[in-house]
C-alpha cells in the first residue's frame, strides 16, 4: 500500500508540475465581460488591457477578459444595472454615477476634497476607501479597485472661466450625481446631467456649450475638436472604480476571486502611472491642438470653495457625519505629515 501511494503521488506530482500552477488551482474555463466608458486609446482602455493579460496569465490561460469600451455595453449606469442583475460580469467607471446605488461615494464628490494624487491614493487605497467599496455588496456590486480618473478641468466653447461669474449661464454637461448638478448651479452654470456617451454629440451640435474631465479624457475623446476653451480649474479629484457583479462573484472560486482581485491592483498601478505620464504631457497636447487654456487664480477657487460650503454639508448628511469626520482627520493628518 505504501507503495501504490506513493506512485499515485508521484503521478499527480508529475500531472502538475506538466501542466503548471493553474491546473493546482480550482480554476474554470470563464468569460468575462468587462465594459468601460472611454475609447480603447485612453487611459482607460490601455488599463483594461492590463487587466485583461494579467488575469489570462494568472490563470493559465482559462479566464479571459473580454475588454469592451467606447461605452458598447451601454453607459455606466446601465452597465451598473447589469451587474447587479447578473447579466454582465466586470466594468470600470466613474464612481458619481455610482451613488444611485451607493450613497456613500458621494464622499468622492467633494469639490476641492483632495489637493493632489497623493492625499487620493492614500485616502482611496486606506481604510477609508475600502470602507465606502464595502457598501456595494449589500447592493449586488463588489469593488476591487480604484483607478484615478483624475482632477477635473473645465472646457466650454463660450469664454475662458477665470472668474467665478465667467460660469454664469454656460450650459454645463455634468455627470448623472446631484452633487455635480448642485454644484455647478450653485456656482451659476445651467448643469445638465447627461451619460458621457452622449457628451461629444452634445457639445458638437452645442446642446451644451461645455463639459468638465480630466486632461486625458479631453485629449482621448477628441473633446478639443469641439471645444474652444480649457479652464484649469482641478476642481474636484474623480476616482473610476472597477466592478464585479456579485451574482457573478459569489460563483466564483476562492482561487478565481484571487485572480481578479490581484488583476485588478496590478492595472490599478499601471492606470495611475499611465495617467499621470499622459496627464503631463497632456496640457502641451491640447495647446497644440489649439485649446486656449487658462489658470483658474487661486483666488477665484477660493471664491468657488466658499460658494459650495452648502453642497459640502450635503455630502456630510449623505455619507454620515461619522465617515466625513474620519475622511477630514485623514486628511489633516496628512497634510502634516
Ligand atoms: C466614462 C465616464 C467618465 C466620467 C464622465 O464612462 O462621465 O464624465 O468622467 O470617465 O465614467
């Protein structure tokens, strides 16, 4: 008897090391499904990638990721819906269109929250962060990582915003999130929340007259061939979140869970090198292709925080004084250190 153990162990040792560390792990042949908002030259869609190689990898080749952008599956709240209901596996998106859902995310809406990526990976990758995650699986939705969308920066083809009454009346695409549209009607813009898949159309028949987004996201949607003016403004920082349907996630393996949990950090720290590289060069780009940029004066960014001291209370009551309280003391640590 001891014998035959042994060559059976032999054996399933030989069967192993042949096929690899996958085959050791409880892994199935699987689909995934993982839609995003922006084209696939952006920094969204080189991270998708990323995560894609890195989970066909990991798995021996039995995960594969199928990365659909350009917003193909839909825009992010449909894309929401369909994970919760099961009908589609993964995404990436931005988190204010989240709060529908998940109130909590409202805390990454604060005008003016952060005041560099820093404070934001902190922040994001801490306790904090994963805190505000845990609420999505009450909801269907289990968050894996945050992306850096990025600081936010004003575009209108009306006039260049160096004053805080330069915002009086333009007709200004927000995101589908109160906050948003409270914000910018507090500050006198006509906000009209509209998906970001209908923004370019938009702004090229001048339904609206202007749109806020990070550099790279101007630059990757071509929003410059649109758009007059750029107003740098870095008015609030904007996380993308990525997302596994939990109807989904709940038949998953340990070993599986761990694929795409490790997956999706690994793009993580891709997207955010990746972004800020792009994000440096960016300013230069859009000058070139012919954007008229200006610097929102200090000042007048004060005059916009005070303005939007209402909207901040909102978000306190939304989110619960208890985590906005611990989300300020972070930061004033931080801010020591
Ligand atoms: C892409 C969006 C986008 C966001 C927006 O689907 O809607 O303006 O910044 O990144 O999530």
């Amino acid at each position: 008897p001891f014998l035959r153990r042994s060559l059976v162990l032999a054996c399933a040792a030989a069967t192993l090391a042949a096929s690899g560390i996958a085959a050791a792990q409880d892994i199935k042949p699987r689909i995934i499904r993982f839609g995003y908002g922006l084209n696939e030259d952006s920094n969204q869609g080189r991270a998708a990638k990323v995560f894609a190689e890195a989970v066909q990898k990991a798995s021996g080749g039995k995960m594969r990721v199928r990365a659909i952008g350009a917003a193909a599956l839909g825009p992010d709240t449909q894309m929401q819906q369909a994970l919760v209901g099961g009908a589609q596996e993964m995404m990436v998106g931005s988190t204010a269109t989240l709060v529908g859902i998940t109130k909590e995310m409202a805390l990454w809406d604060t005008p003016f929250l952060f005041n560099n990526t820093r404070e934001a990976d902190a922040v994001l990758d801490g306790p904090i962060g994963q805190k505000v995650m845990d609420q999505l699986q009450a909801k269907g939705l289990v968050g894996l990582a945050y992306w850096e969308n990025g600081f936010r920066n004003l575009t209108n083809s009306t006039r260049p915003v160096a004053r805080l009454e330069d915002l009086g009346g333009i007709k200004l695409r927000v995101m589908q999130n109160n906050v948003y549209l409270d914000s910018f009607k507090q500050l006198g813009a006509n906000a009209v929340p509209l998906p970001f898949s209908e923004l370019f159309s938009a702004l090229e028949t001048r339904t609206v007259d202007g749109q806020e987004n990070p550099f790279n996201t101007i630059l990757s949607s071509k929003f410059y061939e649109v758009q007059k003016y750029l107003s740098v403004t870095n008015h609030v920082y904007s996380p993308w979140i990525v997302l596994v349907s939990k109807k989904w996630w709940d038949q998953l393996s340990k070993d599986e869970q761990k694929v795409l949990r490790d997956a999706a950090l690994a793009s993580r720290d891709f997207e955010r090198k990746d972004t800020r590289a792009e994000g440096a060069r960016a300013l230069a780009d859009l000058k070139a292709k012919g954007m008229q940029i200006n610097e929102l004066p200090a000042s007048e960014a004060a005059r916009m925080r005070d303005k939007l001291t209402q909207v901040n209370a909102g978000i306190a009551t939304t989110v619960g004084m208890d985590l906005w309280n611990e989300t300020q003391a972070a930061l004033g640590a931080l801010r020591k250190k």
